[in-house]
C-alpha cells in the first residue's frame, strides 16, 4: 500500500504540470481555420456566379430584373439622373484605361512597386477577363420597350463592365489606403469613403440607367470580387518580399 501511494503522488504532478500547447501550434491552428474559411467562401461565390452566368447566357433578363429594375426607376428625386450619371461617369469609354495606368504610373514614380503592379493586376487583368465573359454569355442588353434606357449601350450585358472596374479598381485603391495610411486620420477616413462609395453606388447607377439588369450587375460583383481577392494576395505576397527579415533575439546568457 505504501508504494502504491507513492504512485499516486509521482504521478498526480505530472498530470498536472503536463505541457500546454505551444503558442505556435496554436497559431498555425487558426491560421488554417481562417485558410479554410475564406477557400469556402471563394468556393461558394465561384459557384453562384458560374450558376448565374449560365442562367443568364439563357434568359436575356429574369421576371426578377425587370421587376427591380422598375421599381429603381420609379424613384423621383431632384437631381437624381444627373447624379447617378455621375457615378458611371468613371467607366465610361477609355476613362477606366487612363484612370488605371496614371494611377501606376504615379505608384511607380514614388517607388511604390507592388502597389502599381497591384492596380495593373486588379484593374488591367479585370478589363480583359471581363471581355472574355461577355463574350461567353452574350447576353444582350435591356430593351426599350421595357425599361427606360438613359445611357444606351451597344455592347453585351453580362457581367457590368462599370462594376467590374469600380471593384477592381476603388477597391483596391480602398485597401492600399486602409494598410498604408495612419489610422485614427482624417485623410485616412476620408480616403476610405472616397474609394468605397463609387463601389457602392455603381451598380444602383447602372440599374437605373437602364443600362445593365440587376443580375449583370450582381454577377459583376460577384466575380469581380473574387479577381480583387486574388490580385490582393498577389500584393501582400510582393509586399512580404520587399520587407527587411524580422531581427533574431540575441541568445541569452548564462552568467
């Protein structure tokens, strides 16, 4: 018996005093958790658009699109036409283009490489694959005879060319200021604002133009998205390359 109390004893501080897990561990841990949940929200938004880009190629316009797209138009506000041709007025023609490259041009000039590679990825790789959408679905433009048409277009519909850039574009002009501008400034909200509202508003201004169907400008958002995420990763991954190495701590002594 005497032993076997004595047992007990060697091991109860051992129970006790065993090792917790390592701050590292854990962290990689979450780190996965977050991989995980941000590669099922791709996933998710990926398959919604792929599901609303073959409808769309289908149905020149859902029971849906012409019922909001109504509904937006019979808003009657002083001014408002004016204004929500303004929001549009930055993707209009070859404005995005030269908005885009005098925005590198200047990141270039103050040496800031990564931010006008970024804005070429975002913006540029954007424009391109947006074309290539289009072309896929060719989806035709509203009708006359069934919306108000203020800013008719030519070209297809699906997904909006205007939103596109405004996601690639503001947005990552949005997040470039949110890292790179001190926090708790005046400049630094109102360059967040500036940058955040033209995303918001384009797609209503499309809408109620009559220039794109909501579900064109939804799915713009969706897969335009989805590009800003990726040219964002492709920043931070050229940012981590330019950054000095962490200094080591110095080993400690023994004295």
């Amino acid at each position: 018996m005497p032993d076997d109390a004595k047992k007990l004893a060697d091991d109860a501080p051992q129970e006790s005093a065993s090792p917790e897990t390592p701050p590292e561990q854990t962290q990689r841990r979450r780190a996965v958790r977050r991989l995980l949940r941000v590669q099922t929200y791709y996933a998710v938004a990926l398959a919604t658009f792929a599901l609303l880009a073959l409808l769309a190629h289908f149905n020149s316009y859902f029971g849906w699109d012409l019922r909001v797209s109504r509904a937006v138009q019979t808003l009657a506000l002083p001014g408002l036409t004016d204004f929500m041709a303004f929001v549009s007025v930055f993707g209009n023609g070859l404005t995005p283009y030269a908005l885009a490259a005098t925005t590198a041009i200047i990141f270039f000039f103050f040496r800031r490489y990564s931010e006008g590679w970024g804005i070429a990825l975002s913006a540029g790789g954007s424009a391109i694959l947006n074309t290539l959408l289009k072309m896929l679905v060719a989806r035709p433009r509203p009708a006359a005879a069934l919306i108000t048409i203020f800013d008719e277009r030519s070209s297809l519909s699906f997904p909006s060319g205007h939103v596109t850039f405004y996601v690639s574009y503001f947005g990552f002009l949005f997040f470039v200021a949110y890292a790179l501008m001190r926090p708790g400034t005046h400049a630094r909200r109102f360059a967040l604002a500036l940058t955040a509202l033209p995303v918001a508003l384009v797609g209503l201004s499309r809408v109620y133009l009559g220039a794109h169907w909501p579900s064109d400008a939804l799915g713009a958002y969706l897969w335009s998205g989805l590009w800003l995420a990726f040219s964002l990763y492709m920043y931070r991954r050229w940012k981590a390359r330019k950054l000095p190495p962490m200094p080591r701590d110095p080993p400690h002594q023994t004295l």
